[in-house]
C-alpha cells in the first residue's frame, strides 16, 4: 500500500471518530466526501484539445486555370491566407470495470464543414462543398472495453489509423506548418468512419484491426483521389460497403517507431439510389498499402512515409462518375487507377548546442515528398499537374512542451509546363490535455 492511500484511510478513521463525538463536524465530514467524489470523478475525466493558427504567403496565382493555360500565369502575383486548420476538443471518461470512453469535436477552417471552393477545372466553377452532413464535426466517438492490455474492444466513430499523419495528425507531430501535403492530398485525412476496433499492446509491439464503413467512389476525383470517399452529404453514412483497416506498430529499438497500415473495401454503390444496372458488375476495389516511421533521440527527429493505393474499376467509375446530375452533391471527374505519397522529414533541436537541461527546443527542419494523386488508366486523359515534388525548410520553436511556434519556406516543382509554386507560412500551434 503506498503513502497516498495509507493517508487516504487514515484520513477517512479520524473523520468518522470525530463526528461520532461532535454533532457538528458530521456536516463537514459530509462535505468532505463529496469533495473526495468530486476528484474521483476529475481522476478519471480526460479534457484536452489541439488548435492550429496559420498564415501563408503564395508566390502563384490561385487562378483555376493556372494549370491549364500556365503560360498566362507566369508573372502573376501572390495571394496571402490567414487559416485556422483545426481546433478539435477532446473529452475522455473511465467509467470504472474495462468501460471508457473517448470524443473529439472538430472545428476545421473555423466554421462548420460547409463552404464555398472554386473547383480546378478550366471552367473555375464555384461550388458548394458539404463534406458531411450536420452542423459539426464529430471526428471520435467510441465506447470501449479493456479486458487486458492485450485485448481492447472499441466501438463508434473512430480515427482509421492508415498512414503516418492519420495516426500521428496533432500539430506537434509534425513539422511542417500545414499537416504534409503527399498523404492528405490522396487519403482521407484525418481518416474518421464509424465501425468497430480491436486492438492492443503487447510486448514492443502494437496491432489494430477494424471493420468500417466502405468509402463512396462517386465522391473521388483525379486531384484528390480518394480522399473525400469517407465524408456522406447525408444525415448518415451508407454501408452498403464494408472496409477493413489495420495497423502495427514495433518499438523494439530505443527511440524508434515502425508502422506498417492498410486497407481494403469496396466503394462502388455505396451510396443512396445505387446502381444495378449496366454497371452491376462493378465493384471499385480500394487497396492502399503505407509504411511510415518515427526516430526521436539524441536531440533528432526523423520521420518518413510511403504510400501506395490502388482503385479497381477506376475507368468505369470515371465514366459512371462524369454522367451524374449537375445538382448531386458529386464529384464528377476522371479518377486514377492508381495514387501515391513519399516523404521524409528531419529535424534536429539545436538548444542542445548551448544548453542541454532546458525545456525549450528550437528544431532547424527540412522535408521533403513526392506524390502523384492521379495515375490514369489507358486512353484516359492525363493531368500531369498532379505529378508534384515538394520540399519545405524552417523551424519549430517549443517554448512549452504542449505550444510550438512554426515558419517555414517551401515549394511545389510541377513538370516544366507548368509554374512552380513557392511560398511562405507561419503558424501557432497547442496540443495537450487539460485535465
């Protein structure tokens, strides 16, 4: 029995003697239970949240056919933009016996996940986006039980932990002001479906499994792939298709994380009036294989991931998708057949130079990553825009462990047809939990 407790039923033992003496102190002692209920409670209730603050600075035109006539586009001026990315509040509570629970609401680009966005085709359309029914973000909601550290049962709306920024999405898990473009330009990002998960801890390892529901392939597109495949314009998302995901993690080394994720789930029909038509026999197969790791010792940060996704179908989904309704709530473009993201960042914290026992860090950063978000079937058309290079350089300064305060200059490298698009961006940031 350590000292805490030892106090704690000492405390109780004289307690009661003393009402059992005085009339009046029994009121107290009634109070002081209520105040020991009242940090049980706090003991086991989880408060916390992330919130980001950008600004950037675009050396480019954001003109829509900047891509497709970038010839006119040469010399045009920048274009700054002020951001709130996210701000996400956290609630956690253990019920006592195995029982928790976890939540997160989201507010991303401050407002609702309703907005106005110029579509990057030559036509510059300006439509309204709905990226999920309602008027807030619920990005987590689970009820879970713990039978052993082994053996976790979770189940609601959860983060699908694919890719490294899915499974390491806080802003003090990553560099670069913005999360890394390669991943959140071709997956669903952060990743969150409504299904049930198994997971648990053993040893140096760790290991998730879920079965979630499918991704909708008439919202993929060739700029994005399929990254919008899990959000529903509805009320409700359709199930009409299952996904599997899954990951494991190893920590065997010091310092270092290996992670390798995945998915699978077919995603044609999976929406309201489906078809059983001409295109019955279609299925859109999505598999996407990912390998990302961290090394965080000796005053470095090093990190990196690699991704690979392929969509079956992908030309009859591109024709299905090109024949919807201009009122449906649809992407209506090509989609690629296959997609992929590479990058790799390090940093080193510099304070280390000077002054090892300092809480402060000041990380000196590069980054760099390729990703291509539409690689086209045969005989479809080509955007070989979305073939990109990117690096970025800058720092992070943590005067706290739970605040970083970011700068960064980076740079999009397209074909030579194309303009390059540099810019600039600084960014606050907070991650933590508050009880």
């Amino acid at each position: 029995m350590n000292n805490q407790k030892r106090f704690s039923r000492l405390a109780t033992v004289l307690l009661a003697a003393s009402a059992a003496v005085s009339p009046a102190f029994a009121a107290d002692s009634a109070q002081t239970d209520t105040v020991k209920q009242k940090k049980s409670f706090l003991s086991r209730l989880q408060f916390g949240g992330y919130g980001e603050v950008a600004y950037s600075y675009n050396f480019y035109s954001d003109n829509v056919n900047r891509y497709s006539h970038a010839a006119d586009y040469k010399d045009a001026k920048g274009h700054g933009r002020f951001d709130l990315p996210h701000v996400v509040l956290m609630i956690g509570f253990d019920f006592g016996k195995g029982w928790s629970m976890g939540s997160e609401i989201e507010f991303e680009h401050g407002g609702v996940e309703s907005a106005v966005e110029l579509e990057q085709e030559e036509v510059g359309e300006y439509e309204k986006d709905i990226e999920r029914g309602g008027e807030v973000a619920l990005e987590q909601f689970w009820i879970q039980k713990t039978f052993l550290p082994q053996l976790n049962v979770r189940a609601g709306h959860m983060v699908v932990p694919v890719g490294a920024t899915n499974s390491h999405h806080l802003p003090t898990e990553y560099f670069t002001v913005y999360r890394p473009e390669g991943e959140c330009q071709i997956l669903p990002c952060t990743w969150h479906q409504t299904g049930l998960s198994i997971w648990g801890v053993a040893g140096k390892w760790r290991y998730e499994a879920m079965v979630i529901a499918g991704l909708n392939s008439t919202l993929f597109s060739k700029d994005e792939w399929i990254k919008n495949g899990s959000a529903s314009p509805f009320e409700f998302t359709p199930a009409n298709r299952l996904g599997f995901a899954a990951r494991v993690d190893n920590y065997s080394v010091p310092g270092l994380r290996l992670s390798l994720s995945g998915f699978y789930g077919n995603s044609f029909n999976n929406t309201l009036q489906s078809d059983n038509g001409k295109y019955k026999d279609v299925k859109g197969a999505v598999s996407v294989l990912s390998f990302d790791f961290e090394y965080n010792n000796y005053g470095w940060i090093v990190r990196g991931n690699a991704d690979w996704g392929h969509l079956g179908d992908a030309d009859r989904i591109s024709e299905f998708n090109r024949t919807q309704s201009s009122t449906s709530p649809y992407k209506r473009t090509h989609v690629g057949k296959d997609a992929v993201a590479a990058g790799a960042e390090a940093g080193y914290n510099i304070m280390r130079l000077w002054n090892r026992r300092t809480s402060q860090k000041l990380y000196v950063f590069g980054r760099y990553e390729y990703y291509d978000a539409y690689i086209p079937t045969k005989n479809a058309p080509d955007y070989s825009w979305t073939d990109r290079h990117r690096i970025a350089a800058g720092i992070n300064y943590y005067p706290l462990k739970q605040v970083v305060i970011k700068a960064e200059f980076s740079e999009r490298f397209l074909h030579k047809q194309y303009n390059n698009e540099p810019s600039v961006s600084i960014g606050v940031a907070y991650a933590g939990w508050f009880l």
